[in-house]
C-alpha cells in the first residue's frame, strides 16, 4: 500500500521508507532474475538490504508491519 506525499510523523515516515524499499527491491530482483541487473543495480540492491535489515533489528515493531521476514533470503545479494 502506497500512502501520499503529505507530511507525517516519524512513524508514517518508516513504514513509507519500507514500502519505497521494497518496492525498489522487488524491482531489482525482477531486472536480476531477467538476467538485466548492471552494476549499479547489484549496488543498490545490496545497499536497500542492508537498510531493511537495519531497521527490522533496530524497530521492535518491524515485524508486524511486514518485515517479518529473512530479508537476505527474499533478496539474496
């Protein structure tokens, strides 16, 4: 769920920065599993894992909303 370019707490601001994340990766896994994933897009799907994990090890309310998941291995980099 996309939610609107208004402004909005710490909170709203999270869950959109994981939303925009997600979305990029699932992107980037799908140019990857195309064979079409360049050098940057290796960079940028790395560097996007790497803050989703930051954020489900530092957000105690990460997992219940949506990053209940093994983020390296939904996105293997």
């Amino acid at each position: 769920m996309r939610r609107s370019m208004i402004p909005a707490d710490a909170r709203e601001t999270l869950l959109d920065l994981i939303d925009e994340i997600t979305v990029s990766l699932e992107e980037l896994q799908d140019s990857e599993e195309a064979g079409e994933l360049n050098l940057y897009g290796e960079g940028a799907k790395s560097v996007y894992v790497e803050v989703l994990e930051f954020i489900q090890q530092r957000w105690e309310e990460s997992e219940e909303h949506g990053l209940d998941f093994d983020i390296e291995e939904k996105f293997p980099v």
